[in-house]
C-alpha cells in the first residue's frame, strides 16, 4: 500500500516557518482530512506532497520511496485544485484524459478510461461538453475524475469544495468519500471546514502556525482533544479557566467540581483549561452561577448562552428538554460526567 | 511562490535578444556614430568625430524649430488629453458591447496612416470639399475658402491623431477605477461634474501626467502633418531630420537632430513609465 | 449612470472623428478626376482603377507582401520574448522586453533613421527585405503587449495542475500555454499587419524611392497630382481596420486587451 511518511518537513519563506517540522506517518488507503484556519500551513504542506514546492529540509515518503527531490511531474500523484484548474481550451473528456494523453496512451484507450472516470463521478455521456457549458458541482465532478485518471498514488485535493453552496457542498462530500472507498486510494484532502473533515476523514490531521496540533479519528479528535486550540477549532468548546488541585478535583470559581473516571486530564496540578462541549453543559439544581444572556431556537436544538463570572458559556438542549428559563434569569450549571476535558493551559 | 524550475526555459529568450540587438540596438549605435562622422558632399558621409552636426544644432534657426516642435506637441498633448478625460471616463462607464465599438472606431482611426489622416483634414478644410464648401453653401461666409495650410489646420490634424492614443493610454487606469467611489459620492449629494472634480480626477493625477508626457512624445514624432497641413513655419524637428537624412543628403546632421529627439524621448517616456510605476506601487 | 450630457459627447466626439473619414469617402466616389465634396457623378469607378492602374497595383502588392512578412516576424520575435518575460522575470527577461517595446515608444523618425543608416551599413538600402525586416522590428511591441496580456491571464494553477498530471515543461507550454495564448498572438499580427499597411516614414526612409508602399503613393500623389484613388485607399484602409478590430471585438475581449480589468461579460 501507498503509505505515507513525513520526516521532520519544514518549508521557509524568508523568515516565517510555513511548515514546521512536521512528522507524520499515515496508514495507506485511508482517507485524511488536514485541517486548520487559514494560514496554519496546510495547503503549503500539500504543495509540498505535490512537488510544487520544494522542502527546506526534511523528508517525504510514499510507499517506502523518498519523494523529495523527484519533480511533480513524475511524482503519478492526482491533484484537485482550490481553483479546480480545469483547462477552458479542452472539453471535458479531454480533460479527464490529459494524464493518459501526456502518458502517450493510444486515443481509443483514453476515450474509453475518459468514459469509464465520468461515469464513476455520474457523469456518463458528458465527454464532448466544454467547461464552460458546465455548473459548478459538475466541474468539481470532472477535476476529481480527471486527478483519478492514472489511478495515482496519491490523491491531493486542496479545499476542493469551497466553491460550492452549501447543499452541494454535503453532497459531495458524501459522494467523495464513496468514491474513496470505493477505489481504496489514499487520499489527502485539505480543508478548513471542520464539519466537513467529520463527514468524511479516516484521520483528521489539525495544524495550526506550521505544526501539527493533533492528529486521530474524527470523534477522536472531537471528543479528546489533545490542547485548547484542538478543543475551540474542532466544534465548539467552552473554554473555562480553572485549578486542578489534584488529578481527581478540580477547582472552577471557587468551587470544587470532583472528575469522573471517564473524563480526561491533560494537565499538571496548578492552572489549567477546562473544556466542555455545550451538549454537556446541564442545568442543575445547584453548580456554577450563570446569567441567561440569549436564547437561540435553531429548530433541531436549543442553544443557551450564558455568562458565568464574565465567561461567555454555550448550552445545547434538544427542544424536549428545553430548560424553562427566560433571559436574565440566573440558573446553576453542571457539566455531564466524562464530558470534561482538562486542559495544559 | 515559484516551483522549482521557471516555466520557459532560458534559451528562448535566444532569437528576440539576438534580433532586437541587431536589428535595433546597433543601428542606433551606428546612427550615433554617423552623428559624429564627417558629411560627405554628394556620397553619403565619412567616418570620423566632427561636431559639426551638434554646433550646427546649437543655432538660432534650430533653436527656433525646436521651439516650435515642444510647442506644437505641448499644445496637442493638452488639448488631445483634456478632450479624452472625460471621453474615457464615460466610455468606461458604458456597457461592453458599446465600450468595444468604440474601442474598435479608436483602433481604426490611431492606425490611420499620418499620410491617409493629413490627406483627410486636408480634404476636409479645402476649397473644394467638406467645410469651407458647406459654410459657403449656408451663407455664412462670402465664398468658398481653404483652411489649410494654417496653425489650425496643423492643429486639427494633430488632434485627430492624437485623441485616440490618449484615450487608449488613459484607458486602463480609468477602467480600473472602483466605480463605488464615484457612486459614493453622489449618494453624499456631490452632482456628476462635481464628482468628477473631487473624485475622479484627484484619483487620476499621475495616469493623467503620464498620458501627457506620452502624447507629447507621440505628438513629437509626427513627421507628416506639418508639412501636409502647416506651413514651413511649422516644421517640427521630425519634419527637418526627415528633410537633411532625406532631400539635403546630411545624414550626420540628420543623425545628430535624431540623437538629440531620442535624448529627450527617452527621458520623458523614462518619467511616463516611473510615474506609471508608483500607480502600480499603490494599487 | 452616465448621464445623458455624457453620452451626448462621446457622440460627438465620434461624429468629429468620423468626419474626415466621410469626406474621404464622399471624394472616393467622385466620377471625374477632381476631389470635390458633395462628389459629382458619384462612382465605383475609382475602386476599379485602384486594382487596375499599374502605378498603384504595384504599391498595392509591396504594402500587403510587406505587412504579412514583417508582422509574422514581430510574432515571431515576440511570442518567446513574451514567454521568456513571464515564465523567467529577472533582469535579463526585463532588459529584452524594454528593448521589445522600445521601437513603438520613440518618434519614429529616429528609429526609421537608424534602420536608414543600418541598412546603408549592410548595403541593403532599398531593398524590400530591409523595408519588412526593419517592419517586423518597428512592429514587435504589439504581439509583444497583447501576448504578454494573455500570459498574465493564465490561471498559475493550471500550469501546476498539468505539472501534477505529469507534464514535463516543455508539454506544458505546448498543450496548456500555447493553445490559451493563440487568440492573443493572432490579434497581435492582426493589430502588427494593419499598422505594417499604414506606416510610412519607415518604410519612406529604408526604401521610398524603390519600394512604394501605399502611404508613400499617397504622399507622393499629395504632391504631384491628386486622384480620388487616394480616397479609395483610404476608405479600404479604414474599412480593413474596422474589420480587423471589429472581429477581434466579437470573438475577444476587446476592453480586457487593451487594459481593462472589470469588464464583466455582458
């Protein structure tokens, strides 16, 4: 299989680490999501699998074979730009098939691997169209057909669904990640949307100023998040600042809150985050004071923000269990057993 | 950021090195040793360093006709500017369809030949045809007359030249303009001729400099229109190297007038293109 | 937006740019050997003579060898020079690219005076491969510019997709950059071609006496001789341009070519 190795890669501009020191060893046919705000390096980590940047130092590995210095062009990687870099002189079974065609594979064989790539994104039948008779969501079809077209080693795509609306967007990513399977290519797919790395990642890789903050299965990631910045990237997290007196108590506002065998401590005894996801935040009897400053009905839940000591904390219910508090009220609150993570701070 | 080879490869860059070396750079070389060589009466010219052609230059009558040239081309880059402000501005303005007519009405009138233009304003203020035959049709003067060869006939055909490249030059930074700002401002309550005061115009300070340096380059170049349309009197530089290289057989002369023009083309277009350059800085 | 004042002088100004131009044409069609306007016995006649009078088919025949030659020179000096200035940068790629659109920038005189003492140099003074060589140079700034328009106008990405598909350089430049730039190095001969027919000191001063082009007939009839075929010239030369700039217009974008960067596509 086609595994993938990182050897402490770095990549400068001037100055600023784009990429730094990253080391990463990933499991072929898997399908990964790198993840993380704008700027954090990701896109720059993927032109560097691609070969369009070069390393300042480290190393890259697919299969067992040192990448580094062999040119893009004979990397057999398949790519999907941000921009999808469709070619507006060539239709779209032109398209798909350039790989094949640069390969000198004979016509016939490229019209039929053209034919056989679009029917495998839905688009059967499309081969003669050009580009520009295209919609949106059919051109991303023909960029993913086309990065697929040498069976590739690697399959690279850089925010490749950020041109689409919402709706779309979904059902592309359903619809990717069938194709994944499907082919058992491994897959490395660059985005900042969390939501849609939960859909469709194996791995979820989270970077952040050039490094690599955490990397796990989807709910792994979600629900033990390795520091604050996983924890607030990765969904929401209210961030608490709080004490952890000794492994088993913690000390928020004053108040001693004893942890559960299920919760998670990552920190030393002293100063330390409490994070807690809002669908763990319960409204108790007694338990942190907290004012209601607004309630949001989004249909499917219910989502109260509250303040406690001039920290902003978000509450999720189902409409069964909406709580029955008005703004302004002041209610106590208790975070759910093995939905507390504890934090380095 | 750059991969890790450039997108063409160097020795393309081989073929136009070469010809615009021999084609152009050393014919310019070899136009500034003629400046210096010694003329020849009857043959061409011989080499040699004689300053002649340089003192010669230095006389009242060549002083006067250098005069005369920058006023001619000032006067023409004023005038051909100020009327393509507010042409270009409109035209930027219009939808595309309309804006590439338009643009295909200017082409066609800049790549008219000096000579098809000269022989056309000729046409058009002689006796015979086009306006002084109308006015005399309408009454308005006694008979029939010829507006040419005169300043106005020179400046006319100047003019007509000129107004279409400037506003090709003014073209891409007025399109460029974010017609927001403009719009702005009349939502504050500016009128469209005071908008274009305050706004566009401040806006448009340095692309305006650099279109009339261009122009007046431009216009310095003609070599045709005072000699169709002017009288002797008019007779830029242009015409006078055109008349020793040509009629006088003074090709050091010729030379030397010609290095002296490119002297001063070559810093005003220098002073364009740096002015040009700052716009780019800040955009 | 534009108000009506506004468009009411473009209106004007075109209708003062056409003026001469319908003169011209009023002159052309005149029956008799005279220029007069309104014409008198309005004709074909003159159009006729143009392709029949020996003294002006010659003419005819040099201005239109010489512009086909010499813009495909310019093309052909232009289109590496425009991918070595993009692909490249650098001093060197900066250094050529001045030169390239040094020629258009200068009064004309002073380069037709240096092509004049070139060619008397090499001895191929009045010779019509010196009018198209000296032509093909003069001319190089247009392919030059709108090639170079058309680079700058190649999504990088697409250059790198093709990379990642395993293209080597060469293939890319061939089946991606070439085919993207076609349309603009067909303009730039067309726009080379029309100036090549309309130029006249270069080619006066390189060969005016042995090699008559059209304009030096024209200037030449100016002084010793009018003919409404003169007219006839020019209405064909103005018509030709309309048609070269128009058909540009409607398969390109003709805003965008000379500098416009927000025209939207309506």
């Amino acid at each position: 299989m086609n595994d993938l190795s990182l050897r402490g890669v770095t990549k400068r501009f001037g100055a600023t680490a784009a990429v730094d020191d990253v080391t990463l060893d990933i499991p072929g046919g898997k399908f990964i999501c790198l993840l993380g705000p704008s700027g954090c390096g990701k896109t720059t980590l993927l032109r560097l699998l691609a070969g369009l940047e070069e390393p300042t130092s480290g190393q890259i590995l697919v299969g067992g074979r040192d990448q580094t210095h062999v040119p893009t062009h004979r990397r057999d990687f398949g790519m999907v730009f941000q921009s999808l870099a469709l070619f507006p002189h060539l239709s779209v079974g032109e398209n798909v098939a350039y790989p094949l065609a640069i390969r000198g594979t004979p016509r016939a064989q490229r019209r039929a691997r053209a034919e056989e790539l679009l029917s495998l994104v839905q688009l059967s039948g499309m081969a003669d169209r050009r580009i520009h008779q295209l919609s949106g969501g059919q051109r991303q079809r023909v960029a993913i057909a086309r990065g697929l077209a040498i069976d590739p080693k690697l399959f690279l795509l850089d925010e490749p669904l950020s041109a689409l609306d919402a709706n779309l967007r979904e059902h592309m990513q359903i619809e990717l990640r069938q194709i994944q399977t499907r082919l058992g290519v491994t897959t490395l797919v660059v985005t900042h949307d969390q939501k849609e790395a939960l859909t469709m990642a194996d791995i979820v890789i989270v970077m952040d100023r050039g490094r690599v903050q955490q990397m796990g299965a989807p709910m792994e990631v979600y629900r033990d998040p390795a520091n604050a910045f996983v924890a607030g990237f990765i969904g929401t997290s209210n961030l608490l600042p709080c004490r952890l007196l000794d492994p088993a108590t913690l000390e928020v506002s004053g108040q001693r809150l004893p942890l559960a065998g299920q919760d998670r401590v990552k920190a030393a005894p002293g100063p330390a985050i409490l994070s807690v996801r809002p669908e763990d935040v319960r409204l108790g009897p007694e338990g942190l004071p907290a004012r209601v400053t607004f309630i949001r009905d989004l249909g499917e839940s219910v989502q109260l923000v509250l303040d406690h000591a001039g920290q902003e904390v978000t509450a999720l219910f189902s409409p069964r269990e909406r709580p029955e508090v008005g703004i302004g009220e002041t209610v106590a609150l208790t975070f759910a057993p093995g939905g507390r993570v504890v934090l380095a701070p | 950021m750059k991969g890790r080879e450039a997108t063409t490869p160097g020795w393309l860059g081989i073929l136009p090195g070469t010809a615009l070396v021999v084609l152009f750079l050393i014919p310019f070389g070899i136009m500034l040793a003629v400046s210096v060589a010694q003329r020849e009466t009857g043959g061409f010219y011989q080499w040699g360093f004689d300053l002649s052609g340089y003192q010669r230059f230095l006389s009242a009558f060549f002083g006067g006709v250098l005069l005369t040239s920058v006023g001619i081309a000032a006067g023409t880059a004023a005038i051909a500017v100020a009327l393509a402000l507010p042409f270009t501005v409109i035209l930027a303005g219009l939808s595309r369809r309309t804006q590439t007519a338009i643009l295909v009405v200017l082409l066609s009138v800049l790549s008219l030949s000096e000579v098809i233009v000269g022989f056309s304003v000729s046409t058009l203020l002689s006796q015979t045809a086009g306006v002084g035959n109308i006015l005399a049709w309408l009454g308005l003067t006694a008979e029939a007359r010829a507006y040419t060869p005169s300043l106005f006939a020179l400046m006319t055909g100047l003019t007509y030249l000129s107004f279409p490249y400037a506003v090709l030059v003014l073209y891409p930074p007025v399109a460029r303009l974010d017609p927001e700002l403009a719009q702005a401002a009349r939502t504050m309550g500016a009128s469209p001729l005071r908008t274009f005061f305050s706004v566009t115009m401040p806006l448009l300070r340095a692309p305006l400099l650099g279109a009339l340096i261009l122009v007046f380059v431009f216009a310095l170049g003609s070599y045709l229109l005072p000699q169709v349309l002017g009288r002797p009197e008019h007779w830029t530089l242009s015409v006078h190297i055109t008349d020793q290289a040509i009629y006088q057989s003074n090709l050091p002369f010729a030379a030397a007038m010609a290095a002296f023009l490119l002297l001063v083309a070559l810093a005003m277009v220098g002073v364009a293109l740096l002015l040009a350059r700052e716009k780019g800085d800040r955009a | 937006m534009t108000s009506r004042l506004g468009r009411a002088y473009v209106a004007l100004v075109l209708i003062l740019l056409a003026l001469p131009i319908l003169v011209v044409t009023g002159v052309s069609l005149n029956g008799g050997q005279a220029l007069r306007f309104p014409p008198q016995d309005p004709s074909f006649r003159w159009y006729g003579e143009l392709f029949r009078a020996a003294d002006w088919l010659g003419p005819l025949k040099n201005s239109l060898v010489i512009a086909a030659v010499a813009s495909l020179i310019s093309v052909a000096v232009a289109l590496p020079l425009a991918l070595h200035a993009w692909g490249r940068g650098g001093w060197l790629s900066r250094v050529l690219y001045t030169l390239g659109v040094a020629p258009f920038m200068l009064p004309p005189v002073i380069t037709a005076l240096g092509f004049l003492v070139f060619w008397v140099a090499l001895g191929m003074y009045g010779q019509m491969a010196a009018t198209i060589l000296s032509h093909g140079i003069f001319l190089v700034t247009l392919p030059l510019v709108t090639i170079s328009l058309g680079l700058r106008a190649i999504d990088p990405a697409l250059l790198e997709a093709a990379r990642t598909m395993g293209a080597t350089r060469g293939q890319v430049l061939r089946t991606v950059v070439l085919p993207l730039v076609l349309p603009y190095v067909v303009s730039g001969y067309a726009f080379a071609f029309v100036l090549s027919l309309n130029e006249y000191i270069i080619a006066y001063m390189v060969a005016g006496f042995t090699v008559e082009t059209l304009p030096i007939k024209i200037f030449n009839s100016l002084r010793y001789g009018y003919t409404p075929i003169m007219g006839v010239v020019s209405v064909l030369f103005v018509l030709l341009a309309v048609l070269v700039y128009g058909t540009i217009g409607v398969f390109g974008n003709l805003p965008r070519l000379m500098g416009a960067d927000r025209v939207e596509d309506r």
